[in-house]
C-alpha cells in the first residue's frame, strides 16, 4: 500500500500493475464514497504499432493513494476500422457530465485519424459506468476542427466546452442543454498564437467564485511552460496570471501537463494533475531548433484551411511512434499568491 504521492514515479494499482488513465479526470463520486479516476488506457500501446489507446479505463480509491483497476467504462471497437473508438485513431482526453435535465452521463472524446480533420466524439449513457453510446460519431462544434478540451457544468446546469482550435486559438462554446452539442455562443481567446505558444490542454476550476484555467504550449509531446488565467465570465476577458510552476529552472512544468484539478471535498486544499507523457525527456529544455521546427509543422494550420465537415474516417491502420504506455503522473498540491494558483516541486507528500 502506499502511504504518500511520488510525482513523476511509477504508480501501480492495487493489482501492481502501472495505472493506465491518462489524458485523465479526478472526481469525488458522493455516492459511492470513493474517488474516480478515468483516462486514456495505454496497456497495448507499444510505439511500433497501430494501436493508440485501448479505450477508457475507471480506477476508484478511498485515499487518493491507492488504484483499483475497475476495467474499461468506453470499451474500443477493433473489429470496425469506421469507427472513431477504432484503437488505431487518436482518442484523447476523455471528459464525461452528468446531465441533470436528462439523467445521462456524456461523454466528449477529441479524435484525430490519419489525413482526417480533427473532430469530436459525443456518447451517453445512463450509469457513469456505461454502456456508453454514440449521439454523434464525427461532430466539429461550430464547423471548427477541435483539439485539446475540457468541459464545466455549472450548478445552474449551464455548461461549456472550452478547445484549442489547432493551432492558433483557444474557443469556448455553450453547451446545449443536454450536453451533447454546441450552441451558437462562443468566445475567441489567446488568439492569433502558433506553436510553441498556442495554448492547449486546457484544464478548469475554480475557486472563491473565480474561474480559472490552465493551459500549455503546443509543442507535442515535448513538456513546456504553463500558463494560468482567471476569468469571471466564460465568454469575457481572460487575464493572464503567468506561469503557475514556481522553481522549474527547466521552463517544463516540472516535465508534466496539467490534465485535471481535484478540490479535497469540505476544504480549500487543491491538487494538479498531470500527466508525464515522456520519462525520458525529464527536465530537458525544448531546444530552440526544435521550437522553429515546431513553428514550420504548424504553420499550415489556418481558418481558411479547416475543412468545415469532417471526412469520413480512413478505414485504415495507422502506425504509432509514440510509447506513452509508460507515461507517468506528476500530482502535487496548489498554494496561493494571493489569487494566483502556484505548484512547487515536492518529491513526496501526502493528500
């Protein structure tokens, strides 16, 4: 058992095999009593093959310490290449709401497939657990290709999805009422970046009746610096609080991207989390070649190039360089200055 957090350490479940749930989210479930923890599943992914995820795997925990390995809740479909939970695509970052209107659980998947634009997933269910079904299989909210996301429900039911238009903006829409699309309300933020500036993998919460977001940098799976704003309307003005990592010499987050904040019920304590995706690369600087060569890959993605309906899938395997089976996690508690959210590297420390 363990007794304490070590960012950046393999973290085994209870069955003591590495915890595959990246791209994640961390919620306290009431009902249950327990923490969930649900993600991308790597356990196939091997960087020489054309497997990228195995679905989306459910870990539970009474402590925040300890994983039980409660199986796949959105299971893959290898058997049809048509479809956007094929493992060969891109399924990342998985986020779910519960809808009170409806009484369904959604789900958000972001997909990327070879020589296709990039789009959503949208399935639903009546348990958390699943069976999950599709209610759009190919969806670009407002005609716009779609990368990294998340979602917030407010307790009004009003909700948002908030996505890096690749690469170049970050976009919050209204939800519609049951979750399952977009209105026509949205917003233009950190307009006009490219790479390694663009801003993705956004990740909300909040705090004393503020909004806040965290975002990275577009550099692939190269770790860079984090931003944080805050906001009070979605759609208004987004002031930038700087970087949130205090002490990271290496300008890399502590080698890590923020996927989830997880508030300890009843208290004002908060934790970031994040996702290691490459050990490899542990404090290593992005090389100033690499972020030119960045800006190049990037530079043909522009509005006037976005194909406003998605292609159909390509029907074909895709070969993947990319081992993120051994991605590892970096959590580690958020302290304040005044109102900005501040990370300190800590090597072990307990929830």
């Amino acid at each position: 058992m363990y007794e304490s957090i070590h960012p950046g350490k393999v973290w085994l479940d209870t069955n003591g095999k590495p915890i595959q749930a990246h791209g994640f989210t961390v919620f306290y479930n009431e009902e249950a009593g327990k923490w969930y923890w649900f993600g991308e599943n790597k356990e196939k992914t091997d960087g020489k093959g054309t497997v990228w995820h195995w679905g989306v795997r459910l870990y539970t925990s009474s402590d925040l310490m300890n994983w039980e390995d409660e199986g796949l809740i959105i299971p893959p479909q290898p058997d049809d290449l048509q479809s956007p939970l094929h493992p060969t695509y891109c399924m990342d970052r998985p986020h779910i709401l519960y809808c009170e209107k409806t009484g369904k659980y959604v789900a958000w998947l972001k997909i990327m497939a070879d020589e296709v634009s990039q789009f959503m997933s949208v399935l639903e269910a009546d348990r958390f657990e699943g069976p999950y079904r599709f209610v759009n299989r190919v969806y670009k909210p407002l005609g716009m290709d779609t990368g990294d996301f998340c979602l917030h429900a407010d307790a009004d039911g009003k909700a948002w999805i908030w996505f890096e238009r690749p690469h170049f903006q970050l976009i919050c829409a209204t939800l519609t009422d049951d979750y399952t699309a977009v209105t026509g309300e949205y917003s233009v933020h950190y307009d006009g970046l490219l790479p390694p500036l663009t801003r993705e993998a956004p990740t909300y919460f909040e705090r004393n009746g503020k909004r806040y977001l965290f975002t990275s940098g577009t550099t692939g799976y190269y770790p860079n610096p984090s931003k944080v704003c805050v906001f009070d309307d979605p759609h208004g003005n987004y002031r930038d609080l700087g970087d949130p990592f205090i002490g990271d010499r290496s300008g890399t987050s502590f080698s890590s991207q923020i996927t989830c904040v997880i508030r300890l019920p009843g208290t004002d304590r908060y934790i970031a989390c994040a996702d290691r995706w490459m050990p490899q690369w542990y404090v290593k600087p992005m090389a100033g070649a690499i972020q030119s060569g960045m800006k190049r890959h990037f530079a043909d993605y522009r509005p006037d190039r976005e194909p406003k309906e998605a292609k159909p899938l390509p029907g074909a395997e895709v070969r993947h360089k990319e081992n993120t089976s051994v991605s590892r996690y970096v959590w580690l508690p958020i302290e304040w200055q005044g109102e900005k959210p501040v990370i300190r590297w800590q090597n072990e420390w307990r929830p």
